[in-house]
C-alpha cells in the first residue's frame, strides 16, 4: 500500500496532518488535497475513498465514504456526524484511497475534537 499525501485547508503542511474540529460540529466539513509521493494532484476518477477514526481504541468513524468534490486534482471532503465526534479527545484517523486493485494509498492524520468555546 503506498502512501499519499494529504493537504488539508484547515491544517498546515507538516509531517503529521492534525485537524481540528469541535465536539458536535456536524455541520462542518472536513476538506483534503490527495497528492503522489512527488507532491503532484492525485487523480481520484474511478477512486473510493473513505475515512475511519478512533478514540482511545473506541472506533468512532467507521470507514464512512468521502466526497469527490474535484476528482482530476484530487479534492476530497467529508463530514462527520455530531456521534462520531460527540467527545473531545485525539482521534487516530486514516484515509484510505482505492484503486479497485490496483494501487491503494492510506494516510494517517489526527483528528483533534476540542470542546466549543462556550463549553470551557
């Protein structure tokens, strides 16, 4: 399986994606950039790509399908539901890219959940 890298607009380019959200914000969505390991648009036609998540090994997202928004330069996005990030914490989140077979591309990110504002 290789590797692929993910740019996100919410995190910044480092060597482990970290990307914050709030307990209970379904509402907003999560956005990624799939680049090849020489940094190029990874085309994502005819790709599936899901996202999984757990909690302190409670599994919290469960390989949920992720939208294509722009295949040829390889935009993605998805958007938890207000369970599957009902408690703040860092999650262990990997995105898997499949290629029906032919190459699969996995990358791990952190997903932290921070409690709203009002909530501290």
């Amino acid at each position: 399986m290789k590797r692929v890298s993910l740019s996100t607009v919410i995190a910044p380019d480092d060597a482990k994606k970290v990307i914050d959200t709030y307990v209970g914000a379904n509402k907003r969505t999560l956005k990624f950039a799939a680049k090849d390991e020489e940094g190029n648009p990874l085309n994502l036609t005819d790709k599936t790509v899901t996202i999984s998540a757990d909690l302190s090994g409670t599994k919290k997202i469960d390989d949920q399908a992720c939208t294509v928004i722009d295949a040829v330069d390889g935009w993605f996005d998805y958007t938890p539901t207000a369970d599957e990030i009902n408690a703040d914490g860092r999650y262990r989140a990997q995105v898997k890219i499949d290629d029906s077979g032919d190459e699969d591309y996995l990358e791990e990110i952190v997903l932290r959940v921070n409690l709203p504002v009002e909530d501290l």
